[in-house]
C-alpha cells in the first residue's frame, strides 16, 4: 500500500517504495481539462503536453534534453481524453536533479515558436500517417459511431489534420495555464 500524505499546496502524493533497485519513477497527472475540450480543439492538450518536454527555465529544448539524458533519466509528458500527465524515470541518486528538471518543464516551460513549429509539423505528419493506415481510421469511425460527434470519446485526443492544422503557439500558452495546474 502507498504512504499517502497532501504537499503544502494542497497536491496529494502517493508513494510506492521497493528498495531492490536504485531508479525512481516519479509522475504527476493532471484530471482535469482534455476531456473538457471541445471537438474543434482536439489534440491540443496532447500539443501542450508535448511541448512542456521542448526547453524549461534556462534551458533550450537540445539543453533540457542534455541535462536529462546527463542524468540517465527520461522525462516524458501525455495527455488523453481524460488526464495529462508528465512523468520521470531516473536513478535515485539523480532525483533531486531530475524532479527539479521535471518541475521546470511544468512550472516555467519554454513554448518558443522555433519549438512549436516543430512540434506542430511533426504531430501533423503523423496524424496523416494514421489517416493511411486502415486500423487507425476504423478505431476513430468506430469511436465516432459509438459515442456520437459531440461527445469528446468521439474524437481522437490527438485531434485530425483539420482540427491541430488550426492550432497556435497561444492556444498552448492558455492549454497550459488551465490543465497544468497544481488545482488538478
């Protein structure tokens, strides 16, 4: 069972501890806000989710990578229809470097246009790509036909071409500032 405790802010912590191996993985998930968005919108909280991994604080998106990977660790961020979520995985030794990278990403994180553009770009590219491959078109129609075009299960959290081609650096400023809150 985990020790359960609430941090100062009001965040609760659950913490899960085996001693055999010297690694921590340490994640942070955020319910509120991607399923709340609407159908026009669709994949800009899994955008923001990304770009909170391209340069926090005083580090560009290739330094913030340096100094994550100089630690053996990997920081990763997601989001679905129902949370986000940032998460760590470092050895013990490096998670007070490592938690303090993760709450840079989260806390202070770059957003630079070189970064967004591309971000934006490659998210496009594959969601083409998955617009080619029959498996991944069936599961949308099929989610699509179950939940019905205004329900947010309807649409695929990582949006369409239409729906993230329309997506700006601002609308991920303001993703950021409502669903990457210590409040969710």
């Amino acid at each position: 069972a985990p020790a359960s405790f609430t941090l100062q802010n009001g965040i609760p912590v659950h913490l899960w501890t085996r001693r055999e191996l010297p690694l921590v993985t340490a994640q942070v998930l955020f319910t509120a806000g991607p399923v709340l968005t609407t159908p026009a919108t669709a994949g800009l909280t899994g955008l923001t989710a990304t770009m909170l991994g391209e340069g926090a604080g005083d580090r560009d998106a290739l330094a913030f990578a340096a100094a994550i990977q100089a630690l053996g660790g990997r920081i990763s961020f997601g989001a679905n229809h129902e949370s986000a979520s940032a998460s760590l995985f470092v050895l013990g030794r490096n998670f007070e470097s490592g938690v303090g990278l993760l709450a840079d990403a989260l806390q202070r994180p770059r957003l630079e246009a070189k970064d967004w553009e591309r971000v934006h770009r490659l998210h496009l590219d594959d969601l083409r790509q998955a617009d080619d491959e029959p498996n991944s078109v069936a599961g949308r129609v099929g989610m699509r036909m179950l939940y019905g075009e205004q329900n947010p299960y309807g649409w695929s959290a990582g949006g369409t071409v239409a729906t993230v081609t329309k997506l700006t650096l601002d609308d991920v400023r303001r993703e950021r500032a409502r669903v990457f809150a210590p409040g969710h």
